[in-house]
C-alpha cells in the first residue's frame, strides 16, 4: 500500500498543479483574487495594475492603453472636495445632451463601492468598456470568438438603462500576435478586417449606440500611422472597417476616434480631409471622438471651435476618453485649476449642438491609467482613489449648467 501511495499522491499533486493555472485572457493575480497565479503552457502572467492580472501568450507587447491601475494617493487631508449634489447624466438630459458617461473595466466590477455610484443610471447614462471589446480581448484566435468580458458589461448597462459605446474594432494597439505579425496579403487582410469588425458589431446588433470603428489612425504630424493595417492596405484600412461596420448595424453610429485633434494643428487637418475624403466616396461615417487626455492647465483654448469645425462636415462629436492628469501629489490649487479645466472641457461640448455627450475615462482615480503611462503623474478623474467627488466634480456639474 505505501508502495502505491507515493505515486498516487505524486499524480494527485501534478493534477493539482495543472489545475491550480488560469487559461489565457484568465485572471492571474491582484488584491483579492484567490484563483490560480500560475498561466497555461505558452502564456504569462501579466500585471496590469495591483488589483488585475491577466495571463497573455508569451512574447505579446505589454503596453496596454486604458488599462486600470491604481494611482498613488492623490489628495491631500486639506484638500477641498465637491460640494454640488447633482447627477452629471441627468444634468446633460436637461440641457439637451444625449448622455454624460464613463468608462469601465471589467476587473473593477468585484469592487461593491465602485459599483454603487457606476450603477446610478443618473450619474451615469452611458458606459465604455475600456478594454473588453478590443481585438485581442474578442478574437485572441484567427477566427475564434470570446465575449466573456464585453458581454459582463454590455448586460451592466443594460440592467441600469445605460447608453453603449462600442470600443473598438480596428486600432494598432492590443492586437493579438496572429494579426500584427500575420505577414497578409491585401486580401487576406481585407477579409480579415471584414470578418472581425462584422461579427463584433454584428454580435451586438441593435445594443450599442455608437462604435468607434477605427481608433487613432493618425502620427501627430498628420502622417498614417504605420502599422499591420496601413502598412499592408494603404489608407483603404479605413473604409473597409466602416463598411463591414455599417452592414453588420446599419443603426449603430460609426466613428472615428482619435487624441490631440483637439487643437489646430497637422492632426486635425489630416483627420478632416479624411473625414471630407470619405464621405466623397460614400463610405458610412456618423461621429468623430475627441479624445480629450489633457494636461493640468492645456485645456486647448480653441476646443469648441474644433468640436464645430468637424461638425460642420455633418458628423455628429463627442468627448469619448476625458481626463486631465497632473504631477503629484495634489494640491488644493492644483485640484482648483483642474475643477476649472473640466469645467472648460464640458462647456465646450455644450455650446456645439452636435456635441452629442462626454464620456470620462473612468471616473476614480483608483481605476485610472494615468500614473501607470505618465510617470509622476496621475489624479486625472472627478473622483479620487477613496471614491470621493473632487472640485473637478463641481466644474462638470457647472460646465454642464448647474
């Protein structure tokens, strides 16, 4: 019998051992989680943010945009906090805006305090999901589907009566190594983005209000941004995902998104000749989305009138990803320059009547991306890292009318 017992205990603790791994696109760690810290065969366990770890195919680009992290702490015993009481969503409803919202992130959602306030259908009437909707999050494999995470939010919103923002089907970034280093043909690619963009868009047909079809195309000096799409299609890249986009959910608004448009300058341009390109050769195109990552104190001067200039061209606008970072820590004049520069952004919106909504790109500190890309930097949301409203919740609230 001992004879036999020290295999068996051996097997059972190999069997243990295998078990005790997540999968790829698994959680694999962060404060709290109590599953399996190992990753399968052929993957890593990658931090995101000390709450959130994900197991990914080894050797994948480990930048990872809008990925939540927490921030260092960000205020201070003296500093101010908000005073105003009102709801931001039912705010922007009275004053004829379709929705004041934010973003949101899967491994946030086991937070019960953060869930409480992005819950409220009047705080918030719309919701992104920062990262489950994107190409290696929904096909990690040539062809094969998961829908895991987006549909936990996409069900989310729905259960509080909240707008949708889809996110996003075609972006040089998060990318599974299938499709950046495919090494395609133009028609490979092409069949490609076809099949990607429709089964995503098509998979939540009449559920998203809004896609961000095509995410930062552009170099800041107005050149195309080189890579597996451009690189292999030519701008081209562009109305092939819209079009599959359009016949996937001919209702849902198809956009273009992209960050520092904000302002004149080479970017801007290039994204409005695109704009005028497209619609030439009728290609489907309803919004541009203003990114709006800004810097304590920038707030472009000129931002209403680059909201009115796209405008112009018949597309409808919004502020798709607002955040404004500084260097830490916090100050009460810091806090007080940021209440004034939200306050500026969302007022530009307001005086656009295209502008249709503002999303923040999430709204506490806690969940921010900021401090893990802008080193020393951080505090970017209306709320800080212990869910408190902050001034800048204030200069919403006034921007938007109150």
């Amino acid at each position: 019998m001992l004879r036999l017992a020290i295999p068996f205990l051996a097997l059972a603790a190999l069997v243990s051992a295998v078990f005790a791994q997540s999968s790829v696109w698994g959680q694999c760690g962060g404060i709290g989680w109590t599953g399996p810290t190992a990753c399968t065969t052929g993957n890593v366990c990658q931090a995101y943010s000390q709450y959130y770890s994900q197991c990914i195919p080894s050797g994948q680009a480990t930048s990872v945009s809008s990925a939540p992290v927490s921030s260092s702490p960000t205020t201070t015993a003296s500093a101010p906090a908000s005073t105003s009481t009102a709801k931001l969503h039912q705010l922007a409803k009275s004053q004829g805006k379709l929705y004041f919202g934010t973003a949101t992130d899967n491994p946030e959602l086991t937070d019960t305090a953060y869930d409480a306030i992005l819950d409220d259908g009047m705080m918030f009437g719309q919701i992104t999901p920062g990262n489950s909707m994107k190409w290696d999050a929904t096909e990690p494999e040539q062809g094969v589907f998961s829908w895991t995470g987006a549909d936990q939010i996409v069900n989310l919103a729905q259960q509080n009566g909240q707008i949708l923002r889809g996110h996003n089907c075609v972006w040089y970034n998060q990318l599974p190594s299938w499709v950046s280093s495919g090494n395609f043909t133009a028609a490979q690619l092409t069949s490609i983005i076809q099949n990607h963009c429709s089964t995503l868009v098509g998979h939540y047909q009449g559920q998203i209000y809004s896609w961000d079809v095509v995410n930062e195309p552009f170099n800041d000096d107005g050149t195309w941004r080189q890579d597996v799409f451009y690189d292999t299609l030519g701008t081209s890249y562009v109305s092939i995902a819209l079009k599959a986009a359009r016949s996937a959910d001919p209702n849902a608004k198809l956009y273009i998104n992209e960050y520092n448009i904000e302002y004149a300058g080479p970017k801007a341009t290039a994204l409005l000749s695109l704009v005028q390109t497209l619609q030439s050769q009728s290609v489907p195109l309803d919004g541009i989305g203003f990114q709006c990552h800004f810097i304590l104190g920038e707030v472009p001067t000129d931002l209403q009138t680059q909201l009115s200039t796209f405008a112009a061209q018949g597309v409808e606008v919004a502020i798709t990803e607002l955040d404004i970072r500084m260097t830490l820590p916090s100050t009460p004049a810091l806090l007080q320059q940021q209440k004034t520069d939200y306050q500026n952004v969302i007022a530009a919106c307001m005086g656009v009547e295209a502008c249709v909504g503002m999303t923040i790109w999430d709204w506490t500190d806690k969940y921010s991306w900021v401090p893990s890309t802008f080193s020393g930097q951080g505090a970017a949301c209306p709320w800080d890292e212990n869910l408190v409203r902050k001034p800048a919740y204030d200069g919403i609230a006034i921007g938007l009318g109150n």
